[in-house]
C-alpha cells in the first residue's frame, strides 16, 4: 500500500447556519458528516487542515485568525465525549471577552496568548493548549457579540482579574467597568467576593479606587438630576443631628423646609454586607420616625432611569405640606 498516495479530496462541511464552507470543525460534526477520523488524520498535513486543539480542526491552510481562535475555544469547550453534557453552554469571557465588550485597558484579541472559557461547574474539562477552562457555579446569561456569546462584563472582569498580578492593570479594568458605564460597582465587588480575590491586597486596593469611582460617578448623576429636571436646590453631603442629641446620620442631599433626605446606596457587597445593610436600615428607620421622609436611590436608578427618580424626589417634596411636621434637626456640613 503507497502511504504518499493522496487522499480523494471531498467538498468541506458546511455550516448549518449559513451554508457557507465551514473554517472550523470538531471531531463529532466532521463524524457526523461522514468524515471518519483517518481521513481526518489524512488531512492534517502541512499545507491543509491544522488541528487547534484536541478534537478541534482548522479546515484552512493559513495563520488562524483571531475569530478562529474564539470559536475554536467554544468548540473545544462544547466537546460531549462519550458522556451526554448538560447545563447551560460556555462562553467567553475573561480578558478576551473584555477585548469583545471594547475595553480599552484589555490587549486586543490578536495580542492574547491565552482565551478564557467559562462553563458549568459541572463540565469534565481540562485546559488545554492556549484555552484556559474557568467554572463558574451558575453561569451567567451571555451576550451575544460579533455572534460569540460572551460573559457579561462583571464577570469577564473578575475571571481576568483572577489571572493578574499587576495592580495598576487590576486597577485600570475596575475603573473602565464603571467609568465607561459597563455595570455598576457592586456587581463587579460581588464577582469578585464570590470569586475568592478579595484577600488579594492589589485587588482590594483596585475595588477601594473602583468604589470611590462609583461613588463620585452617582453624587454627579444626581446633581445633574437636581438641574436637569428643575428640582429645588437641596443642601448638599450634610450630617443631621438632634439638638444637643444623637448623631443621625449623614445623607446625600437634604431639603430642610420639606423635610426631604435623599441617600444614595452605594454598599459594596463584601462579607459585611448584612452588617452594613441593618445600619442603613436603622438610620432610615430613625429619620422617618422623626418626620423625614427619604428617597433611597441606587446608582443603577440614576444612571438608568433619572427622569423617574427626579418624580420621585419631587412627588416627595410636594407631598411635604399634606405631613405632619418633622422633628427639628441641626443640619452640619459633612
């Protein structure tokens, strides 16, 4: 038998999505075609088909390209084996998913030496090659990007986090994940919480940088709320104290003659998170209880919805002459 004698060339696969000739290929869909895994063999050699990674097959000669490489990932992440998978599919994420939602701090997907892949707990799965299998314990709910599905970028951001020692890199992703309007703090510190990085002290600098980010972020929001939708001038970052009495607590904007506090919640979910939440509790529950009505607003409400949380502000101060009237309480700058 001549082992050089060529193989009779057959069409290649076509995808079932757009009927074009497919660029890449697993081992079970070219199976499934017909194509048995001799002849797979066959053509990987120089010049033909490359193999990318364990069952996972370039059906060009040629450099793959960035988007090979991502679907190549999926591909080797979506394997069944002899053992039926189940849960939800993988998805990209860490800094190549970064790379898709259009980070700026993340290297392009061409600089990458390495694509992160996020599947179920689950899934019996190594990394391999250049692909690097992250677990999640419930996955997230993709987005779909240039037609990859892709982690949302909380949690893009802490697989990438996971893998950097740089501070100041660390430190440039938190802060693009909230400045650039991507999500809000608390999601990416609860990744993070959740992810175990906490106790890494680079990563607990970066989230103190990120929440004084947000925190800045929301007070301009909401004094743009106050102008943008004609709202009477409150004072600003005040304590409010009983005469010759307790501390109660400081709040983000006050209208002294409509008894009117607003507080923005800008929490942190660490551990310390039911601690945190029963103070906040306490301090509404005082106030209101000595006539002051507050108007709790998230930065998520502000950013998203801001002509709804000025109605709501308002609605409050209209609604101040129809109240009893408010304890007096001595308004301090914070």
């Amino acid at each position: 038998m001549n082992h050089n004698t060529p193989i009779t060339p057959r069409p290649l696969p076509l995808s079932p999505h757009t009927g074009q000739a497919q660029r890449l290929a697993s081992a079970d869909q070219l199976r499934a075609q017909g194509i048995p895994a001799g002849e797979v063999a066959a053509h990987c050699r120089p010049g033909a088909w490359q193999q990318l990674l364990p069952g996972v097959f370039l059906l060009q000669p040629g450099q793959p390209t960035s988007e090979d490489r991502l679907h190549a990932a999926l591909l080797y992440a979506r394997r069944t084996g002899a053992v039926p998978q189940q849960g939800p599919d993988p998805m990209i994420t860490g800094l190549a998913a970064l790379a898709l939602h259009r980070f700026s701090a993340a290297p392009p997907l061409t600089a990458l030496e390495r694509i992160d892949v996020l599947v179920p707990r689950t899934r019996r799965l190594r990394s391999t090659g250049w692909v690097r299998v992250v677990r999640a314990l419930e996955s997230p709910e993709p987005v779909e990007l240039t037609g990859v599905p892709v982690a949302p970028v909380a949690r893009a951001v802490a697989d990438a986090v996971s893998g950097l020692s740089d501070a100041e890199a660390v430190r440039r992703l938190l802060t693009e994940a909230v400045r650039g309007g991507h999500c809000e703090p608390g999601a990416v510190v609860r990744e993070l919480n959740q992810a175990r990085l906490l106790t890494r002290p680079h990563v607990v600098d970066a989230v103190d940088a990120l929440l004084a980010e947000g925190r800045s972020l929301s007070e301009e929001r909401l004094y743009e709320m106050v102008r943008e939708f004609a709202l009477p001038d409150p004072v600003w970052n005040v304590d409010l104290r009983l005469p010759g009495g307790p501390h109660l607590g400081g709040v983000d904007a006050y209208w002294p003659d409509q008894a009117v506090a607003v507080e923005l919640d800008t929490r942190a979910p660490r551990q310390d998170e039911d601690a945190l939440w029963s103070e906040y509790t306490r301090k509404r529950e005082h106030l209101e209880r000595l006539g002051i009505t507050v108007v709790h607003l998230t930065p998520r409400k502000l950013r998203e919805a801001m002509e709804q949380q000025a109605t709501v502000v308002r609605t409050a101060l209209m609604a101040a002459p129809d109240r009893p009237p408010a304890a007096y309480v001595v308004v301090l700058p914070r």
